[in-house]
C-alpha cells in the first residue's frame, strides 16, 4: 500500500517520523527493521528521521551523520514508546542506526562498516538517507519511503509499506 502525505512544515514532517515508528506491527522476522529513505536533497529525510528517533525514545537527539556514515543510537526501554506499548517483549528493538549514503563513494564501503551484521540483528531498526545509492546491497523486506522537494516548505512524502 502507498501513501502520499504533503507536509507544510519541519513540525509535520518530524510527526510523521514519529507516528511511522508507532504504528510498527508485532515483529516476526529475524532481522532488523530497514527503513529506506530516498529523493531529493533538502527533501526532509533527516527531519523524518529525528521524528523517528523521538518515537523510539532513542537517547540522543539525532544530528546529520554524513561524515561518519553511520551512527548508533541507544534505546531506553522505559522511553521507548513502542518497546513499551507492544506488550512485555515489544518489537525487542534495543538499538537505532541512522545511516546517510551522501557521501558514500561504493556500495561496498558500507560492509566494510560492517553493514552486515548490523542488518542480521533482529535487536536494531536501521534507516538508510540516500538508500536508492545502496539499493543492490539492501535487503528486500524493508520500507521505502520517498522525499520530494515541492516548494520552500511543502515536501511530497510517498510512504511503502514493509514487505
Ligand atoms: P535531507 O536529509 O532530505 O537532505 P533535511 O531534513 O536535512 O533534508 O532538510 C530539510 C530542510 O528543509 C531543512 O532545512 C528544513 O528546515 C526545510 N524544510 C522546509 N519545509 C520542510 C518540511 N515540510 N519538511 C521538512 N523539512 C522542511
Ligand atoms: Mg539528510
């Protein structure tokens, strides 16, 4: 199923973020949530993502990793909104990763960070900013969610279902 939301401004573009993450089902599998996001520059995915990360609960605010790739947030269990509204276990996601492939050169560079590993672990949620230039090392089940720049404050946010 698609969804296409226009948002007016940094506020609603953080609360869809936000409301993403809360209206994640019961997890299954036995990897990690991927959330890919994709489109233009400026086209809001890092403000979607800080959105994400108050949904979550994550420790640290978020800030823009595109000169270390990738960064590692905590999540606390008594904060993390969904981990506590899904019953005991929750969605078990303990650790948030935010990766932003703007300045990413090859694919590869990302196993080298041990992209791998991180996606094998059913513990993390991990959000991709420039996915579409990863797409070949990115698993399948994930969500794609695309940005597009409309005028100075409207941006077209087209959300993909997970699977
Ligand atoms: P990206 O990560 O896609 O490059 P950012 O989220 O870093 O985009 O930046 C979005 C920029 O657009 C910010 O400077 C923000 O203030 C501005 N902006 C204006 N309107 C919106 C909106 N509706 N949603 C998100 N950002 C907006
Ligand atoms: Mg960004």
């Amino acid at each position: 199923m698609t969804k296409e939301i226009i948002t007016k401004n940094v506020e609603e573009t953080q609360k869809l973020g936000e409301s993403f993450v809360k209206s994640f089902k019961k997890k299954t599998g036995e990897k990690a949530i991927i959330v890919a996001l994709e489109g233009d520059l400026g086209g809001g995915k890092t403000t979607f993502v800080q959105g994400m990360a108050v949904g979550l609960g994550a420790k640290e605010q978020i800030t823009s990793p595109s000169f270390v790739l990738i960064k590692k947030y905590g999540i606390r269990n008594s904060r993390s909104r969904i981990n506590s509204l899904r019953g005991k276990q929750g969605l078990g996601i303990r650790n948030f990763y935010h990766i932003d492939c703007y300045r990413l050169k090859k694919p590869w560079q990302l196993q080298e960070l041990g992209l791998e590993e991180i996606i094998n672990d059913p513990k993390n949620l991990v959000v991709i900013e420039w996915a579409e230039r990863v797409e070949e090392i990115l698993p399948k089940d994930k969500s794609v969610i695309k940005f597009e720049w409309v005028d100075e404050n409207k941006r077209k946010i087209i959300l993909n279902d997970r699977g």
